[in-house]
C-alpha cells in the first residue's frame, strides 16, 4: 500500500527579494522579506554566522499597499562617489542613489556630556570639526543641492563644541533656511550665555525627550533624574522665543505607555512645535533586544491612537513619499484652545500623495498637491514659516480657511512624524537607495543615514577624523587655518561584498 504524503503550504508569503547586512560579520547578503501573521518579517542566511530573522514592520497590509505614495526622486546637481563596488559600498552619493539629501546632518563632534546606553552614534571622546571643515562640508552641500533646506548639527553633543554657533552662522549665510541643533538639552539648562547667543542665531532644536519617568531615563540614558534639566531647557527655550521638536526614542517594554503624556505636553508647551517618534534601533551603543519583538511605525501608531483617545487617528498619518514610504509617516493638527484637528481630516491627503493610482486631477488642484508634498517631506521643519505656509495654501485652496484665521498659523500647528531607521537586522538595501537624509563628511562624501551606522562607514570614519585632531591642535594654536582632508572608505572585500575584517575596520 502507497502511502502519499500531502504537500503543505508555507505559513507565510514571500513578499520579495532584496539585500541586506548580517548583523554580526556586515557581509552584503540576499533577504527575504516575509508576510507572515499580519506582520512583515526580514529572513536572511549568512554563508559564516547563519541564519537571521527580524521584524521589520507590524502591518503587512499596509506595508503592501503603500507603495504607492513613493515619489519620483529628484537627482542632486552632482554625486560625489563611482559606481565600483555597488550598493551599499559606494556611498558618496553615487549616481545609483535614488533621491537627493533633503536632510544634511553633519556630526560636528564625537563627544558628548551623557553615555547613554542607547546612543546610534557611539558618542566618545575623538574628534571636534574645524570651522574650515564645516564651511567645506556647507559648500559641498550647496554644489550638490543648489538650494539645500535643512542641515542639522549634532554630535555627540553639538552644544559642548566650542564653535557651534559659528557653525549655525555659517549655514544661514550660505542661505540655507532650516539650521537645526540636535541636542540633549543639557547646556541650554544652565548656561546663560549661551542661551542667549542662541536666541540670537536662531536655530531650531531637535531635543531629546523619550518621556517623563525615572526607569525611562535610566534605561534610556543612564540618567533617571535627567527630567529635571530638560523641562528647565523647554521652558528656556520658550522665554527666548525659540522652537524645539521633541524626539522620542521608543523601545518596548520601557517607554511606549508614555507616548500620549508626551503628545499632550508638546501640544501644551509654548516652545514645542513638533515631534519625531524614533522607533529604538539597534545600531551603535544599544540595549539588547530580540529583533523578532522591536517597536515600528504601525505599533507607535496605534499606541497614539489608543492613548490619545482618538485625538489622533492611524488613518491621520500619511507616508512621507520623498523617502520609502515606510520609513516615515507624519501628520499635521491645527490647535484651537482645547480643540485639535489634524490636517489630514481636513484635506484628502492621501488622494493627493498618490503617486501610483491613475486619478485624472483638476489642474486648480496641483497648488494644493504641491503644498502636501511641501509638508510631507523630511525637508519640513516643524513650527517653521515654510510648513504654516504649506498648511495654509493647502486649507485656502480647499476653501477651508480665510486670511484672518491664518494669521498665526505656524503658532497653532504641531507635527508629528514616525521614522523608523534601519540596523543591520533591518537594513534593506531597496530603501536605503531612496534615503534623503545624508550624514555629510569633510570631502564631500553624503553617506545615508542607515549605511552610515550600518555598514561600517561610522567606525572608518570616526577613526580618520580622530586621527587628524593633534593637526586640528596645531591649527588651533599656531592660528593658521586648518586644511579639511577627505575621508577614504574601504568596505568591498570581495565577489559577496563582505567587509575584510571586524565590521568597520579601517585597512
């Protein structure tokens, strides 16, 4: 008697196919993006340190469906790096890259006054920029945009760098209109001076904030009584009349019940204009984790939704279309006393960000698609004239606002954003190739913000900048200006693509 066995059927659905990082070597290896229980999943096999498997978002039906929000990229005025070795290894950007830096970020320093045991970029004692390196690195930036947006500076802690504000100075004058500040608050909590140099700059503060409790900041930072100098620094901040977004680095199991407190103190706060919900990665100093159990951008939305109250929805918020789609999601609310209504219940927003779904527009309607595009972009800085302009062309074009109620519009908005990086768990080489946010490096190299912590280009990097400070001293005490050097990288090792040697190893 034949017994025959039956076929089964997998328990999951092979999505695609693309490239990514074994998180232990960095070797370039294929990977499997699965669907699987209504979550997406990356599985991969290094040919040396075996298999991998980690969450990459926590809703397959809207990972599948938005794709059709990712726009057309629009090519920089020039690429700094050669097709050699192939993605990821030639940052620089190379002409393969998809989309133009809408974000510079430039780390103006490698140390810091916290050790956070959650920290990307590893901040330790090495390096600090001269003010001819950052004029170098704004040029570059000017050549390859024409019109750059925004750049940020940050660090380690860009406010300890004895030159900061020259640098916030040298970035307006080369026209650049959105400056940002990256910080932890710290300095602007106690130093008078300071402050007040800054009121007169004028840059924008992207301040850290994962919430309000002790074990939040013990875990987080190392500092559970940190609370203290970072609601003195707000409430500095908001008598000098200057804006800050408030950035939130979720991980599960410590700060995620606190994302609704953290929405009502911005929206109550004079000196918060928005906020950018950072998904914990597992890059650089991180705590452990399991990778099958990290937070994304559908957990932290319905995490708002639920704690809000219905303040705000998930259907409020929109993918930003000038990255992959699923890397960022952000939405926009108009505050009138007590009352909040997000922008995106006021216009179709996302009708007029799909950039797939063949829909015939009228041509009036083309003001207001430009307007939302203006919005949803990473280039959009929370509480600027630029984004309360958006907004307002966007609601008068729709006929919803007139000139008397938009008079101090920038005033009465909050944003929210969600993005959620890559590590080398998560890195997929198809979203890096549309990456907008650009760490920018003496040279003129632009490397994506994922490669950069991912790939092995922070480790190189930190070691020659490092090693060019006893000429930076020499500069510095002879007053003789320091001549920049530009960065060589050196990550190909062969037909996979794998790093020869310990993940960032300078040869």
């Amino acid at each position: 008697m034949n017994l025959v066995s039956s076929k089964v059927d997998a328990d999951y659905v092979f999505y695609e196919l693309t490239r990514s990082l074994c998180p232990s070597c960095r070797r370039v290896i294929d990977a499997k993006v699965l669907l699987r229980d209504g979550k997406v999943y990356m599985r991969k096999r290094c040919p040396d340190c075996g298999p991998f498997e980690a969450l990459i978002y926590g809703d397959a039906d809207a990972y599948v469906n938005l794709s059709r929000y990712n726009k057309p990229g629009t090519i920089p005025l020039a690429f700094n790096a050669e097709l050699a070795q192939g993605c990821p290894h030639d940052c620089g950007l190379c002409p393969d890259h998809q989309q133009h830096a809408c974000v510079g970020i430039i780390e103006v320093n490698s140390t810091c006054d916290m050790n956070c045991p959650l920290c990307f970029a590893s901040a330790a004692p090495g390096f600090n920029l001269t003010l001819e390196e950052v004029q170098q690195i704004l040029d570059d930036f000017v050549r390859t945009e024409g019109n750059p947006e925004v750049v940020q500076f940050s660090g380690g802690e860009p406010t300890i760098h004895p030159q900061i504000l020259d640098f916030v100075r040298a970035a307006k004058a080369r026209g650049i209109p959105f400056v940002m500040i990256n910080t932890n608050g710290k300095r602007i909590a106690h130093d008078d001076r300071f402050l007040a140099e800054l009121a007169e700059a004028r840059p924008s503060l992207y301040f850290q904030f994962d919430g309000f409790e002790r074990d939040t900041y013990r875990i987080i930072r190392g500092e559970p009584d940190v609370l203290t100098e970072k609601l003195r620094a707000l409430d500095r901040l908001a008598a000098h009349g200057l804006h800050a977004t408030l950035v939130p680095a979720i991980e599960r199991g410590v700060n995620e019940h606190e994302i609704g407190r953290i929405i009502e103190f911005a929206i109550q706060h004079p000196a918060v204009r928005g906020i950018n919900f950072q998904p914990a990665f597992h890059a650089g100093r991180h705590l452990a984790h399991d990778p099958m159990q990290r937070v994304t951008i559908p957990d932290v939305l319905r995490w708002i939704e639920t704690q809000t109250e219905g303040t705000f929805a998930v259907s409020d918020f929109v993918p930003v279309p000038c990255c992959f789609p699923t890397c960022n999601a952000v939405t926009y609310a108009f505050l009138d006393g007590e009352r909040v209504t997000p922008l995106s219940r006021l216009v179709n927003v996302h009708d007029y960000l799909d950039y797939i779904t063949n829909r015939a527009m009228p041509d009036f309607d083309l003001e207001i698609k430009r307007a939302l595009e203006g919005l949803w972009s990473s280039s959009s800085v929370a509480g600027s004239g630029k984004s309360a302009e958006q907004a307002r062309l966007s609601c008068q074009a729709c006929g919803l606002l007139d000139a008397s109620t938009v008079a101090d519009l920038a005033d009465r908005m909050i944003m929210i954003m969600l993005q959620d990086f890559m590590d080398p768990w998560t890195f997929n080489q198809k979203n890096l190739m549309k990456c907008c946010k650009e760490f920018l490096l003496p040279g003129g190299r632009q490397i994506p913000f994922c490669a950069y912590n991912s790939v092995g280009y922070r480790e190189q990097a930190r070691s020659q900048l490092t090693a060019l400070e006893p000429a930076r001293r020499r500069s510095r005490a002879s007053g003789q200006p320091f001549v920049p050097q530009p960065l060589h990288f050196h990550l190909g090792g062969g037909p996979s693509g794998a790093p020869t040697g310990p993940p960032g190893a300078p040869r």
